[in-house]
C-alpha cells in the first residue's frame, strides 16, 4: 500500500461482482437510511430510522437537535472514519500489529480497485456511525451541539480499534476464533457501553430525579414509526454483512432476513430458526431488567440506548459460543450446546470483556478531552429553554418559554407572568421573558452566552 492508496480487503475481493457490489451498496444506503433519513409524505416531514426514535424519546424543545446531532454522526464521524478510523481498522502497513492497524489513511483506491473499495469502505462506514449514533440518544437534551460534533469525530477511535481486533485479518481476537457476524459485539456492545459512561459522565436531566418535575415526554407516534424503520434496516444491516450474494452467500443473505434484532447481529449467520427465537426473547427478558437499574442508579439515558445494544449486543456475543453451528461463513467451531466444547464461549466471552473495557475507558478518556476544549454539558438555562431554540434558533410555536423557565425557577421576579397586560401575543412575550432573562444573566457576570442562533430567534420578536 502507498499513502492513502488502499488494497482490497477479504471482504471484497477479486471475485467480487457487479452483484455484490449491488448488494453491498444497497445495504449501505439502507443502513444509514436507519440513521438520518428523511422523506417528504403528505406535507409533512417523517424521520426515519434512529433520528425519528430518538426525536419521539425526547422532548418536543430538543425534536431538531436529535436529529442534527444524527446527521453530523454522518458528517464528522464519516470524516473522521474517512481521515484514520478505516486505517486503525483495516490497515496492514508497516508497523499494523494485532491491535492496530496502520496505512489506507485517507482512503483512496487505484482505478482497477475503485468499485471495490469504496463500496466495502461505504459499508464499514455505515457500521462506525451506527457505533456513534447509539451514544447520542444517551446524551441527549443536555449536551452541547458543538462539543458532540467534536465527539463524533473522534468516536472514531473508540470504535475502530476494537472493530479491527474482530474483523481485520491481523486482529488478534480474529486470530483466536472469535465470530461477530454484523456486529454485536463492535457495534452495539461498544455503542452501548460507550452510552453508559457518557450518561454518567453528564449526569441526569434537570427534573430527571428527585422532587422536581420530570422531563417533558415527545412524540409515542414518532418511536413507534422510528420502531418500525430499524426493524426494516437491521434486517439489511445483519443481511448485508455477506458482503455480497454469489458463491452461496446469497442462502445467509436471504435467512438473515428473518434474523435482524440486535442480539442476532453477532451470531445471525450461524444460529438457526429456533436458535434464533430463543436469543433474541432471552436478549429481550435480559435487556427489559436494565432500565430499572439505571434510574436505582441515576443514570439517565433517555432512549435505553443502554439496555437495547450493551445489554443486547453482550447476550449476542455469549450467544453465539452457546448456539453456533459449522458453516461457509467463517464459523469453523460449534457452540458449547452443539458439541464444541467451552472454547469458543471461552472466545466470545473474552471478546465482551475487551470490547467493554476499551469502550469504557475510551469513552471516557474522549468526554474529558472534549470537555476541556468546549463544555459538553449545557448551561442550565440554556437546557431548560431547549437545544432547538438555543442551538440552532428554531421557534416551537407549541412551546411556552417563559413557563419553563419559571417552572424551573429561573425566571426573575419582576417578569410579568403573562402576556395579557402588554398587547402583545403568547409567542413574542415568552421569547422577551427569555431574552431579558439571558440579558440579566449576561450582566450579571455569570459566564452565560447566548449562541449567535439564539440571538438571532429573538431579534425576530423585537
């Protein structure tokens, strides 16, 4: 390899077709459709996919910011997988160890290559920014949008490292045997872990704990539709993993359809029907018991992103050391109920607890570094006012500002409580509350700024 100039991986290689090229892209653009695709259906605009979930999950103040915050999962962390993630992951250029990888930085490929790279690049890119937008539902209505585009550029490490120990042919957890069909273990182990340290790490909601009131719920409608978008995604996300449908990969292709849950994701080329029913309702019983936990222990995640893919993608790895079977996909050993013996649950275990511990301590490494270069967490007026207005200088008509700043107890005395003793309508007085309170704060020396976008919302209402 020379620079940025990229050899073809294993997963499309020379005998790669015009078929599998098909396949792969259209699995791509599927998967990131899950993420942030948006579609124009009777004047109204419906989210799909992750953004459409999490913009139900929270409330209608942050509806925008959860989806932008999915787009620059694309945008940043693309780049970012684009600049070093697929180097780290795949490279095997002089000095690449079994932990990491060096060389294709800046991925390029020679014409000859081209179709080729760039459709197994696509595809490796679509699974390193689902990785991404697992964590941002956890830290959701309290961080800045800023400080996140900085953190999904540089999520890239956390995820790539781990993604090249399963997946690239030098990786040392490949070299022992371990299997992760579509991600189990590198993408939802490793996003929900890494949603797990960044909820603690920001702390809970304001009103998520305690006397005051809780969080304003969003939009059942838009969860149950985001539902339903996944659901058609992963049957592609698990499918797709083929990497192609000639030279029998089209048999896994067409059975995976039927195997898509998140708990599928590690084992789905090598579990069978009833197999499968059985991870995926115990992946389910197992994941439903977290959630409680986590308000016991304060830990505020807003779209269980923590309970669906930690808990869910570590049952999926064990899985597969329980259930496995022999085939052409890359499973040489059976799982321990299948008569082969401890080792490759052995394998799978040891797999979690890697994934898990990097995530974790990646994680966290990255959330101070960030917070050093710009505060990740929200001021407390600016949370309370919403991502939307205060971020990017969207008005919700639906929304009374001034009444949440005064059910928050931030609202000063000398504001008029309503707007009927001014003339003026519910809209303009709540952006005046909101705008005088900011100016207050302002002179008051108390570090507050206001965004230029912000700004700019409330010179409309002048």
């Amino acid at each position: 390899m020379d620079g940025g100039r990229l050899e073809v991986q294993e997963g499309c290689s020379k005998n790669f077709t015009a078929d599998d090229a098909t396949w792969t892209l259209t699995a791509s653009i599927v998967v990131f459709t899950m993420q942030t695709a948006a579609t124009v259906l009777h004047a109204a605009t419906v989210y799909a996919g992750f953004g459409l979930l999490e913009s139900g999950c929270v409330s209608r103040k942050n509806e925008v910011n959860i989806l932008m915050k999915n787009v620059a999962d694309v945008v940043a962390g693309g780049l970012g997988f684009w600049f070093f993630g697929y180097g780290l992951q795949f490279g095997s250029g002089a000095g690449s160890t079994p932990l990491y990888g060096l060389g294709s930085f800046l991925v390029d490929a020679d014409p000859q290559d081209m179709g080729r790279v760039f459709t197994c690049f696509l595809f490796q890119l679509s699974f390193a920014t689902t990785a991404t937008t697992i964590v941002s539902g956890a830290m959701a209505e309290r961080t800045s949008f800023t400080a996140y585009c900085l953190f999904s550029f540089l999520n890239t490490l956390v995820y790539c490292i781990p993604a090249g120990w399963v997946w690239a042919p030098r990786g040392f957890l490949r070299q022992l045997g371990t299997l992760d069909f579509a991600g189990a273990g590198c993408v939802h182990l490793l996003g929900g872990v890494s949603a797990l340290v960044a909820a603690a790490y920001l702390g809970p909601r304001t009103g998520r704990y305690g006397d005051a009131p809780p969080p304003e719920l969003g939009n059942p409608t838009n969860v149950l539709q985001g539902t339903f978008t996944l659901w058609w995604g992963w049957v592609v996300f698990n499918a797709g993993s083929t990497v192609g449908v000639t030279n029998n990969k089209w048999k896994y292709a067409s059975s995976l359809t039927s195997e898509y849950n998140v708990v599928e994701a590690g084992g789905s080329a090598f579990l069978g029907a009833l197999d499968s029913l059985i991870v995926g309702s115990l992946g389910a019983l197992l994941s439903s018991g977290v959630p409680p936990l986590l308000r016991r222990l304060r830990v505020d995640d807003p779209v269980d992103a923590v309970s669906v893919h930690g808990c869910g993608g570590a049952w999926g790895l064990l899985a597969v050391g329980l259930f496995a079977h022999s085939d052409e996909q890359g499973c040489t050993r059976c799982g321990l109920f299948r008569g082969g013996g401890g080792y490759l649950l052995g394998i799978q275990a040891l797999t979690c607890v890697s994934i898990a511990l990097w995530s974790a301590v990646g994680t966290y490494i990255l959330l101070v570094i960030v917070n050093r270069l710009l505060p990740i967490r929200m001021s407390l007026e600016h949370e309370v006012l919403g991502s939307d207005l205060v971020e990017h200088g969207i008005v919700h008509p639906d929304i009374d500002y001034a009444q949440l700043l005064r059910r928050s107890g931030l609202a000063c005395d000398e504001l008029l409580p309503r707007s009927d003793d001014t003339g003026m309508d519910r809209e303009s007085w709540d952006l005046r509350v909101c705008r005088r309170y900011l100016a207050e704060k302002l002179a008051a020396g108390a570090n507050h700024r206001a965004p230029n976008a912000f700004m700019r919302a409330f010179k409309q209402w002048r």
